[in-house]
C-alpha cells in the first residue's frame, strides 16, 4: 500500500483554530454533568474524538511519517477539553493505524486498505493489547500465543490463563513449528459493535477515576481462529520487541504534551479565580487574593513551566521526526520528557487545588480531574541504568536540533544531571571494588544487590534532571523571554537544593530569595503568560467568572421548606 503520495494534514499556522468547535452543542456538553450516565459519557468522548480527528484531517502519510501536524494534535487547546476523547485519538491514531503503517504499510491486498480508511475516518474503533495481568512493566514476557497452522493458513490466537489475559490497550507470541518467533502484533476483529466474536471474552473493568471514563476491559482469547493476513510485517523474520511496540515511545511523546496544556488550563482557572475572590484582613479593604505571594507564586510557576515544557515537546519532536537516532536514544528522549512534565504537572496541579480552597475539590472546576488524569506510571529506572552504563548518550541527539543553545556554565541545570551521571557512577564502582573477591558474575552488574540498593533509587531523580536541563535548553534556544526563564530556573534548582549547595557554594536562603525575586519580576507579565498559554477560551469552569458561577448555581437541585 502506497502511503507516500497521501495529502498531509495542514500546518498549525494554516489551519482554523479548534476554537470553533467549542460552539457545537457537543463540546458545550460536559462529560463530568452528575445527570450523565458513564456510558453516555463514553459515547460522548467517542464524539468528540471523531470530531478532533475530523478537524485536524490528518492524513495516513501524517502519521506514518510523525508530520508536524501529527504533533500538533496533541498539542491543541482542545486537546484538554476530555481525557477520554484524547485517550481514543492516542489508540486509534498512533498504536493502532501507526502500527498498521509501520509494520505493514507497504502491503497491497485491498482489505488492508479498506480497514486503513476506515480507522483514520473513525468508522472502526480500533484497540491496542499489549499487557497483561501477569505482565506489564515486563511485556516481553506475555504468554497470549499466535499458534501457526500446520498449512500455513492462519493462527490460533490463544490465553493460556487467566493471568495472561490482556488489559485495556493485541499482542501475541508468534509460534511457528513449537519455536517461538517473538512477539508480534496480530490483527483481531473483536466485536461488529454489537456482539463478541466467537472465542473473544472480554470483562470492562470499573471505571478509573479522573475526569471521562473509556471503558478498559479485561480481554482474553479461547483458540480464536485467524487468517494468514492477520499478522503484521513479515512472517519469516523475528522483529525486535522495541521495534514491535514502537509507537508506545511515540505515545509517551505526544500523550505527555497534552499534560501541558492540562498544566497550563490548571494555572488559568486558578489565576481567574484568584483575581475575582477577594478578602480583607485586619479590618482593612478587600483585595484580590492574588496579590499573597502564597497565591500567584503557585500560578506563575506552573505557567512558566508550561511554557517551558512546550518548547521542550517541540524540540523533542525534531528529534524524532527528522534525527537518525536509534530507537532506544528516542524512547529515552521522550521518557525524558514524560518523567519531567508528569512531575511539574501532578506537583502543580496539587498546589493549584489547594490554593483555591473547598472549591479545589470538586470535579466541575476541573481541577481534582486533572490531578487524576495526570497520574500515569513513568519507567525511569532502565533509561538511567542504560545511561550509567555508558550504552548511549542523549546529549549529542538531542543538542544537535538546537542552535544556539545554553552552556554548562550558563545553565546550572545541565552541570546538575551531568554530574549525577559522574557521582552515581562513581559511587557504584566504589562499592564494587570492594566487593567481596570471588563473588557471583552477577555481583558487578546492573543485576547486583549492590546496584538495587544504590542505583535503582536514584534513576527518577537523574532522568528528572536530565529533562529539566533538556526543557530549560530548548526555552533559551526558542528565545523565550528572560522573567519565565528565570523563574523555571529558580523553581527548579530549589527541587535540588542540596546538591547546588554542596556543589555550587550555593545557600538555601539565597536560593529561597532568587524564587521570591523571580516571582516579583514575573507578577506584572501574568496577563502575557496566560495570553501565551493560548488556552483561556477553551476554558469555561463556574469559578472563572461570577456570571458563570451565578448560573451554575441556577441548575443546582434545590432543597427547601414547603411555602406555608
């Protein structure tokens, strides 16, 4: 199938903004309304999906080649406007259609074809298997079999058992003659929208919590029979596993981005909130809460970071798209970007909430549901183990898509990772050159005890370090202005404060007096960084405005004594 001469979606810049699609009844319907049933709030995101994915017409040739309108999607305002809807675009568009494309683009027969058409125009749902309940972080070693036939005609798609059976996001371990062949993806039509297929159990799974459900299930296969075609890619080769899940380091990328416009609609409602609430204290005349450092600190740190972030995604993006990399240096430049952006985002989205009281709490201010929604597991532990033991490096990847970027001497945040890296390293060998002689061949490996205890603990905080200096590079690079660098900068070396206190001759008072002073500084540019974030009109929760709270509580149910 012949991908390559597909129309590309249009660039950001010549595109309409999805703004307009707010004033559709659809997206003016909330799935968080307490009136809504959680199936109907799953045929809404699945609606609003179809709609995103419709706007942004993205072409096969856009997603098999990751085009900057790819990226773009996940980089939208509205992006943040349904986590279930965003969760349908990432399976259907990047691990169900990019895998399709990846691994057997290039086939012709028309059924193919047809089934191409109809993900990327939304008339098939498409699922992406790869866990399993026995097996998540270790995938490579899930049990559901593909079991060739004697005559070549097909597969039978086995559970062996109960723990074996897939969640959620299908893989399969191909066998061929009783020899495993590896784990290949399999393509199995699991219901018409209406019934099972014969052999496909699957059981949904409660709802997770957070602001739209999707439905997750627990699906398993009873000798489910298959065509020949259903296997993806060649039959005679045994691909790589990181090369067979691919597309998951595409969706740490992209998924990640969407946490940032959640960051950066967190900080607007707070900041709105904040401007319309007031106080007085002492007796004295009422003011903006916004005006306590203890309010607009929280608000103006995590718009700085959002900005930050979005050039990190931009410039991590280049990397995947247009670098030579090798797949592992860029599944560790986007765990790189997940870890950093997960983290400032949950740490935020939990300050914001506390700074707006009571009201930080419930599900129609949207604060509580992007706490939730930020909450995802993020492996750092194999990227910093493969970087201790010199396997590859991200520097040079990643820097080569920069032109003017920061020095060490100028950027503090890179002395910090790299010198993490020297330290971590150094103690190791410290430890196992006074390791007992004559002890086990796994005594001087990542595999040793002397590793688990020493090593394993501090990956997070390395990988951390490495994305803040990455995303503090790419802002100066980018020309963002001075008051946001400053204040990323300042935030973020007091995550660490002890290491740039031993290290640098820094003090904590003076580390604590370079935040409040960047937060001075920052105070008048406010209204500019939430111009910047672009994220405002997408935004309509009752605690903005008085008008939208004051209708608000007009739909609110009323309990009251009977008029005598």
């Amino acid at each position: 199938m012949n991908v390559e001469t597909t129309p590309r979606a249009p660039t950001q810049q010549s595109r309409p903004s999805t703004y307009q699609l707010l004033d559709t009844e659809l997206f003016r319907r909330p799935t968080h309304s307490r009136v809504l049933t959680s199936a109907e709030r799953v045929q809404i995101s699945f609606a609003k999906a179809r709609n995103i994915v419709e706007f942004y017409a993205l072409s096969l040739e856009d997603i098999r080649s990751l085009s900057q309108a790819f990226w773009d999607l996940y980089s939208d305002p509205i992006i943040a406007n349904d986590s279930g809807a965003t969760t349908f675009i990432a399976i259907q568009y990047n691990l169900v259609i990019g895998t399709i494309l990846d691994l057997a683009g290039s086939r012709a027969d028309s059924d193919l074809r047809v089934l191409l058409d109809d993900l990327l125009h939304y008339r098939v749902q498409g699922s992406f298997c790869l866990t399993e309940l026995d097996h998540g972080l270790d995938a490579a070693n899930i049990e559901t079999t593909a079991e060739e036939l004697a005559d070549g005609s097909g597969y039978i798609l086995h559970t062996p058992h109960p723990g074996a059976a897939n969640v959620g996001i299908i893989m399969a371990r191909l066998r061929r003659k009783n020899i495993d062949c590896g784990i290949r993806p399999f393509l199995v039509h699991l219901h018409d929208g209406k019934n099972m297929q014969p052999g496909v159990i699957s059981r949904k799974l409660p709802d997770r919590g957070g602001s739209s459900p999707v439905w997750h299930a627990i699906t398993s296969f009873e000798n489910v029979r298959l065509p020949a075609g259903a296997l993806l890619g060649p039959a005679d080769a045994t691909l790589p596993f990181a090369q067979t899940i691919w597309r998951i380091a595409v969706g740490s990328l992209s998924l990640t981005a969407v946490k940032i416009v959640a960051l950066a609609y967190s900080a607007c409602i707070v900041a709105r909130y904040s401007q319309r609430r007031l106080t007085a204290a002492g007796g004295g005349s009422p003011r903006p809460i916004i005006s306590y450092p203890t309010q607009h600190g929280p608000i103006l740190k995590a718009l700085s970071q959002s900005i930050v972030l979005a050039q990190f995604y931009k410039y991590a993006t280049k990397a995947f798209t247009l670098g030579e990399e090798s797949l592992r240096v860029r599944h560790g430049i986007a765990t790189c970007f997940k870890v950093v952006a997960l983290r400032m985002g949950l740490q935020a989205s939990l300050e914001l909430s506390e700074r707006c009281g009571a009201q930080g709490l419930f599900n129609y201010n949207r604060l509580s549901e992007s706490f939730l929604d930020l909450q995802r597991a993020t492996l750092s532990d194999c990227l910093a183990i493969e970087l201790l033991q010199g396997r590859y490096t991200l520097d040079e990847a990643f820097f080569a898509h920069l032109t003017n970027p920061p020095s060490e001497n100028t950027n503090p945040l890179a002395r910090h990772a790299s010198e993490l890296l020297i330290q971590t390293r150094a103690m190791l060998a410290r430890h196992w050159n006074n390791s007992t002689p004559g002890a086990g061949p796994d005594e001087r490996t990542h595999r040793s005890e002397h590793f688990a205890r020493l090593v394993l603990p501090q990956c997070k905080r390395i990988v951390e370090a490495i994305g803040t200096s990455y995303a503090y590079a790419s802002a100066v690079d980018a020309g963002i202005p001075e008051p946001v660098l400053r204040l990323f900068l300042a935030t973020a070396m007091r995550e660490d404060e002890a290491w740039y206190i031993e290290h640098l001759g820094m003090t904590q008072v003076g580390l604590f007096e370079a935040e409040v002073q960047a937060n001075q500084d920052a105070l008048p540019h406010l209204e500019e960084w939430l111009e910047m974030s672009g994220v405002e009109r997408y935004i309509e929760v009752p605690i903005m405005r008085k008008e939208w709270w004051d209708d608000f509580v007009e739909t609110l149910p009323v309990y009251k004594a009977a008029k005598l």
